[in-house]
C-alpha cells in the first residue's frame, strides 16, 4: 500500500488521465515535446557521469536518453541546448519550512528556481504550506512539488512551541492533534522530541515528550497511513524516537554505535541539516554532530537530504552538500541524499530520483561537475519540472 506521502505525491505529478499508480503510458507519438541537448549528465545510482547525450520528453515523462551522435533532430519537436553543463535530476529537500524567512509563495518560487523539485515541509503554525500546495497543484502559484506536515506535534512550552500551538495535556491529546493535522490535509506527521544541539549534546540522555505522548503521535499516524519524522538530536531522544516506530530523524543526532544499528536495522532514515546546525552550534558540540553524521553514514544509515529551510535561507539550500562533504559523507552520496535516497524514503522511487525513462521530467542543469565540485550545485542554469521549463538555460 501507498504511504499518505507517496500517493499524494504521485496525486502531484500525474495529470488526468495519467498511467495508475507505479505505472507509466507510453507516449502516443514517437516525436517528442521537447528535445535536451547537455554535454554530460549524472546518474547518482551508480555515480557514472555519461557524455554528450540528448534527454527526450513527452507531456511530463522521459521517453528516452540517445547518445548525441544517434540523435535525430527531427525526432523532437523542440530543442533545448544546455551547453556544456551537468545535467541531474530534479532535486529532493525533505525538511523546509517554507513559512518561515519571507512569504511561503516567494520562499517556494526560491527553492524551485535553486534545483529542488520536490520538498517536505516539516511543520508551520497554519494550514498556510498546506493552501500553498493546494494553489501550486492547481496551477495558480509557482513552487516545487510539496508534501506537508501542517502544524508541528510538540509538548507546550518545548522545541516546537511556536505562537501558542504546543500540545497541553497526555496522550489523547497528541492523537487529536495528529487528527487534526490529516483533517486539515497533512500528508505526513512532524513529532518534536528533544531540544537542540547545545542542550542534546550536554545532557545526552534528556528528552521532552513524554513516551506515552510520543507512542501515541506514531500510533494515531501510522493508523492513518502517514509517515512520522522526529525533530530528535539528542541521544536518548532518538532511542525514544526509535522505540516509538518513527520513519526518519529531521536533524542530525548524536548516536552511539547502537543506537546507529538501530536506525539501519529498522530503516529509520537520518536529514542532517549540518548546514543549518552548524551556523548555531561550536566546538566539541559541532563536532560531534559531523562525525555522528558520518559514522552512520559509513554504517549503513540511509542519509536523505534536508536543509532545515527557512533557517537556511530558502534558495540557498545546495550549502547543505558542502557541509554534508566536509563531514564525511562523499559527494555522490551526498547526491544521493537528495535524489534517489530521498526519492525512496517517501515512496517515489518509481517516480523520482533519477534520469530514466518513464520517470518524471524534473530535470535540472548546473555550471560544473558535481562531484569535484559541489559548489557548483548552487549554480544552477536550467530548472524542468514535470516537463515546463522553470528556468530558461543561461
């Protein structure tokens, strides 16, 4: 069965009359809409750069990748040069906020036009992302693809006490709130666990949901097919997350060895937002998240890519894979992250993620070679989603 996420998502990408679910229709003519020539293109399943290559597209779907030398111009109705960038697939950030640092239309249009296709945003103080989405899906506001988890789910007076809107009371009221949130759209459930960094890494074993509370909130999702993602850096936060049955871990965390078994054992996926963490957070403490990040990653943790955006600023969200670097994880991985990873996480693997045929036309191109210089992903010089060219090439 779909998760809430996947299904929504897919509800996203396919237009009336589309293929079901997992499926994909085959174009009705063999010339394609459009035709993009690009020197190279990366596949970050294998890490394999491919040379000179022509990418077809048909409505919202890759039809076919030809080596440029067999391309046939005729083919295509229109073409497109990139010139001699790289070409990716569209990319993934599962941990924004887009209510936060600027209005949440101009803060999507931003992350869109920065390369992400496709965003999570994990928690706001209204059904504002939620609307967003909505007017986005419909046609009628400029942003990527979002799933959303409406209001945050956190203890009054926590983490995640925003304007009032901590949850006050046991268990019962956690589920209510999870209700509440699905009643008013959410596609998946943000849980807040522990504190930050500087308090995680100080007291390692303190957390402030109570476990009653936390069951309930991952009870009450799962029972209406949504994911849970635990704002959990401290150690004993994350074991509590873990217990409880949570999908993924918003921020990195400070693990031991098996409490990072735990996570690859139970396919709990870890966002690091380091880029964001990092700009709060000094010395032995900052440390530690960075290490903690790449031992899991070296011990099989499946890492997806999340920027924490509105504290990072929204468009600014390829800082993240330099900091992802610098800690460890390599630079295909680090791509990985916020395609193929990512893409699986919230159950669009067939859909997203990659460059094949019968996946979705999001398709950007950035000046430079990614994996020898992931700054370069923040130059981006091409943005297609769904098949609409958002960014002309430059």
């Amino acid at each position: 069965m779909l998760t809430r996420c996947a299904a929504l998502a897919l509800a996203l990408i396919m237009p009336a009359g589309d293929a079901a679910v997992g499926g994909w229709q085959e174009a009705r003519s063999t010339t394609a809409d459009v035709a993009l020539r690009a020197a190279r293109w990366l596949d970050p399943v294998s890490g394999q750069i491919h040379g000179p290559s022509v990418i077809l597209v048909v409505g919202n779907r890759i039809t076919k990748i030809v080596p440029l030398t067999e391309f046939d111009q005729r083919s295509a109705k229109s073409l497109i040069d990139l010139g001699s960038a790289t070409v990716l697939p569209g990319l993934i950030d599962a941990h924004v906020h887009l209510q936060i640092g600027g209005r949440p239309g101009a803060n999507a249009a931003a992350v869109l036009r920065a390369g992400f296709t496709t965003v999570v945003d994990l928690g706001a103080t209204s059904d504002v992302v939620l609307r967003l989405r909505d007017a986005i899906t419909a046609g009628s506001a400029e942003g990527p693809r979002i799933l959303a988890a409406g209001r945050w789910v956190g203890t009054k007076n926590g983490v995640c006490e925003f304007g009032g809107i901590g949850v006050e009371g046991g268990a019962e009221r956690f589920r209510a709130r999870v209700r509440e949130n699905v009643a008013a759209g959410a596609d998946l459930t943000k849980v807040c666990v522990s504190g930050w960094a500087a308090e995680a890494f100080a007291h390692p074993e303190t957390y402030e949901i109570a476990d009653a509370a936390l069951t309930a909130v991952v009870a009450e999702s799962r029972r209406l097919d949504r994911i849970v993602i635990a704002h959990a850096i401290s150690l004993g936060g994350v074991k509590a997350a873990v217990r409880a049955g949570v999908n993924g871990l918003a921020h990195a965390a400070y693990l031991d060895g098996t409490t990072a078994t735990a996570l690859r054992d139970k396919g709990v996926f870890l966002i690091p937002t380091l880029a964001s963490l990092l700009s709060t957070t000094q010395g032995p403490a900052a440390s530690a998240l960075q290490d903690s990040v790449a031992a899991a990653h070296r011990g099989g943790v499946q890492l997806v890519f999340g920027t924490d955006g509105g504290v990072l600023p929204h468009g600014q969200n390829a800082r993240e894979f330099v900091a992802m670097i610098e800690a460890g994880v390599p630079a295909n991985d680090a791509i990985r992250a916020a395609t193929v990873n990512a893409a699986e996480a919230l159950g669009l693997a067939n859909e997203l993620g990659e460059i094949g045929t019968g996946k979705i036309a999001d398709l950007i191109a950035i000046d430079g070679n990614p994996l020898s210089d992931p700054r370069a992903l923040s130059r981006v010089t091409f943005v297609m989603q769904q098949g609409r060219v958002v960014v002309q090439p430059r």
